[in-house]
C-alpha cells in the first residue's frame, strides 16, 4: 500500500489522534548532530501535553539510558530516562522479562559500558565488557586465558571499540561449551554515522563470533521485534495499566532499513520524516525495503497543530 | 563421479605415474599434531626418488615458510623452503605476480607476521600488521588516528590474534577512499583446530571489514583459486622449465571443504586420505561439498612402492 502523505492541519490532527504511543527514532528525526531539526521540540511538547505516551528509540548501545538523557537535556528536549530505549537498555530488558534469564547465570559482554549498566540496572550479572582482563591482545598461539565459564548463559555483542581476539575466542567457547547460551546481539548495523561519515558499526563487532560459531544471534535492535517486544513487555511488568497498545502505536523515523522496518516486522504504524538518510524515491521504488503508513516533510510541521 | 579406492599395488603405481606434480595439505595428511602419520614421510621420499615434484599447501598465515621449514626439519621430513606454500605466501605471491602489485602502493595488513615476512619477500610495501602503532585499542568514539593514506592499494586480511578497532575502521577506510583498493583475505577458514579443539580463524578476524564494507574479499587460499594459479604461476616467473601441468598435478588433502575443493574448483585431480577430518561416508552421501577423484586410507601406505 502506498504510504499517506501528511501535509494539511486535518491530516495532523487525524492522525495525531490516531495513535496514543509514539515511538521516535532520534538522529535525523528530532536532532541532527548537535541541533534539533525545525520545530521537532514543538511538536514533542504538543504530544505531550496531548498526554500521548513518548518513546525515543536508538540503536546506539555504547552509552547508557541515563548518559543518553544528557543529550535531550543539552538539546532542552524534555525526556524522562523511562522513556530512553536503547538496544543495550532493550537487550537487558528482553533477557529479564522476556526470556526470563536465570539469577545464577552471567552475561557475557562484546560491548561497551552502557550495556554493562543495563544489566547492572536490571539486575543481571555480566562479565567481559570493559574488564581490563578482556581488554588486551593474547599472544599468537597462547589460548591459556581462554578458559571455560559454566555460569555464562548468554553472550551478548554490540559495537565494542575494544573488540579483540579474547573476547571473540572467550564468547565462541562459552557458546560452544554451555548448553544453551543464547547468542544475542543489540543491533547488526554495519556501519554508523558520525564525524561526517561512518564507521564500523556492532554488526562489525558482531561478525566474528557469527562466522566462528556458524549461527546467526538473536538481534534486538531495530528493524527486529524484540526491541518492541521489551517496549510493549517492559511496562506492563512494573505497570499494568499502562501496557501499549499495537493498534494505538505509531513508530516515526527518517530511516527504511531500520525504523520503518522495524514498525512493519513489529506490526505497528509508521510515520517517516524526510529530515534524514531516506528519502521519497526510497520507498516509492520497486523492491522498496520498506513502505510506511504515512510521510511527512517534518516531524516539526506537526507542531502548527499546537496554535489551532 | 565416484572416488575411486587405491588399495592395490598395481592402483598405487598407477596413481603415481599418472603425475609430476603432489600438492600436500599438512594437518591431518603427512603429520597430526607433533607426530608423522603411518610412514608418510616415506611416500615423501618414495615421491622425491622419482623426481617427482612435492609441494606443501597450507591455509595457515600467521608464520613465514621459514617458520614453517622448522616444523619439517623437526618432523625429520625433508623439505625445501621454497616447497611450501601457505596462504600468507601465496597472497603476496599472486599480488605480485597476477595482479602486478604498483610498486609504489602499499599493502595494509589485518593479520599476523607471517604476511609481512611474505610480502617483504616479494618487495610489497605494507602497514599495520604488527606495527605497535595499529596494535592499541582507541578510546571510545576517538577516529582521531584514523586518519587517510592515499598509498594503501590493498588491505590483506588473514588470522589475526590482534585484531582490534583501530584496524578494521582505517581498513574500512582504505577501502572506501582509495580507488581501486583490493579487498582480500588469505583464507576464511572459520575456526581452526589446535590444542584439541577448535579456535576463531581467519574468517572470523575478516569478518568485521567484510561487514562494514559490505563486499567479500577476494580470497586467496584454499578452497579458492588463487592459491593454485600462485603455485602454478609463480615457477614460470623464475624458472619457466618448471611450469606446473595442470592434468599432471594432485591435490592430497584430508578436509573435502578446503583441499579437495580446492582440487576439483581449480581443475586438478585430487586423492583424499582418511587420516584427518573427513570420512569416507562424508563424500558418499548426497550433497556432499566436494567428490575425490582417488581416495587412499592414508599416505603411507604408498610407501609398500619403494620395496617393490
């Protein structure tokens, strides 16, 4: 189906009052590097006081909830930290709730801090990660610190700046030797943009273990559904009255491959702003990775709707 | 077609009359860990009396054929430097020789010494590798090191136990801005076999640049071809008398996804033993990765041919 383009004051309204959840992808939909993007503030400030319920949905896994908050408060973009999903926050929040991750069993991590403090927020063990002992070069041929570790019962890889032989060879033996170690990775993006152009992303980090171990990990970031499902999961299990909604939640972001994917695989709505990578001719081509449900020039151009 | 068994006088003579040319894989043909199979070195001998030419074609890149001469020397095999082709070897080998490498380029190296010894045999310009320099670890989102070098024509990727971000993100970025520049990797064995189990190989430290890069190598070693068109194109370089004859030639390998593949992909006839990897029911049932032409229960026994 071909997606709706948004562009008239009763459009706005339609559709704002169509959704009660509205999830946000962040770079290229509110903020562009350090400045918000047109009136994107407005428009977040106008839900709000809508009493809509808002999420802000990233795939960067190497800073925490709280550390991303920074962000929002330097950019003056209200944001509770409750409302922060990042696919390490996600990662942690699936293990916990959703697959039920066992109290006497670790994670361990291919990754940087901030999903080391996921799971230290949730309350799940985890070793590797920014460990000094797992951050070094092992001699060639000397496997002797490659030791085996029965309470490890899932490996979890994301970009790690600090990825080496070790971590790779340690996560392939717990994965080998464990029965049932679940292979799980925060997001599988090759690349990310920063500095003007991209660098190796946490599918790169993620990579090696894949192609040792011969299986691909379960991915919790967008465009998979597991990050919906912890969005959707998460509250329900600490507040049952507030529990999403599918048919009332509308995801919003700039990217096909990702954000509007992720709301198609997820079966909720999408909203795509053309203030970021993808553009109109995307997804109107044949063989379009994705459609969304509607397009708008601007999250900003929502904001007229709070004058009326 | 079927593999056809040898296991009779008159089918070994035959065997080995029909070539001049034996490429041996090593691990599990001639020697298991630090012990010679059965009497393998004799065939070895049984094969040099004869005049017949031996060469030993190993995916294993981290050590020089220096290094590697030693193994033989300790085995108590004769064998001569220039007999042994390893996938380092053979990488600088065919950069040099097929590709005709610019000698003002350089090659930039994700991988062990074993490459660099290689290709400064062959007068190839490199970085990375073991440079200290490439062999940290960068602080989380600094690219300030990863900076441009226009002169990188190559990045070689092969089994590196220092692997690390700092070299994946400059060879992403040689590869990216420098037009033209090779992507290739000496082998993607996936894992390799040592102190009884198995490791991370060399597939598993390519990886993260095939992932960003979002293209494959061109890989050099076993099973793909360029490591048979080294062997065989690298002798009329120096010595054109010696130019090997394709349907003269035999690949003796234990593992049907890297020695015999190796054969049938690059056209030359193939005996497997079954002293390694493989058994004989893995090349009988349908679907299986690759047929031998001959197959022998083990080197050895080629050897009762010298008492005749």
């Amino acid at each position: 189906m071909a997606a709706r383009t948004l562009s008239t004051l009763d459009a706005y309204k339609e559709f704002v009052d169509s959704y009660d959840n509205f999830l946000f992808d962040c770079d290229g939909v509110i903020w562009e590097g350090d400045h918000v993007i047109g009136k994107a503030g407005d428009t977040l400030q106008y839900l709000r006081k809508l009493g809509k319920r808002i999420f802000f949905v990233t795939n960067n896994a190497t800073r925490s909830r709280a550390s991303n908050k920074g962000k929002f408060d330097k950019m003056g973009i209200d944001c509770d930290v409750d409302e922060i999903f990042t696919s390490a926050y996600a990662s942690a929040a699936y293990l916990k709730t959703v697959l039920h991750f066992p109290a006497d069993k670790k994670v361990y991590v291919i990754g940087e801090k901030g999903i080391e403090d996921e799971l230290d927020a949730v309350g799940i063990k985890h070793s590797g990660g920014t460990d000094p002992d797992d951050n070094v070069f092992i001699d060639l041929m000397d496997f002797s610190s490659i030791t085996a570790d029965p309470e490890v019962g899932c490996v979890l890889c994301g970009l790690d700046m600090h990825i080496n032989y070790k971590k790779i060879a340690k996560g392939f033996r717990y994965l080998r030797e464990n029965e049932g170690c679940i292979f799980m990775a925060t997001n599988l993006d090759s690349t990310f943009p920063t500095h003007g152009t991209v660098y190796p992303g946490g599918g790169a980090t993620t990579a090696p273990l894949a192609c040792c171990f011969g299986k691909d990990p379960l991915v919790v970031g967008k465009p998979e559904a597991p990050m919906l499902e912890s969005i959707v999961q998460t509250n329900p299990a600490t507040d049952p009255s507030h529990q999403l909604d599918k048919k009332r939640t509308v995801m919003v972001g700039d990217r096909l491959d990702t954000d509007i994917k992720f709301g198609v695989q997820g079966g909720i709505d999408t909203l795509m702003v053309l203030t970021g990578v993808n553009t109109r001719q995307d997804f109107e081509k044949a063989g379009a990775v994705a459609v969304p449900t509607y397009v708008v020039d601007g999250l900003g151009d929502l904001a007229v709707l709070a004058s009326q």
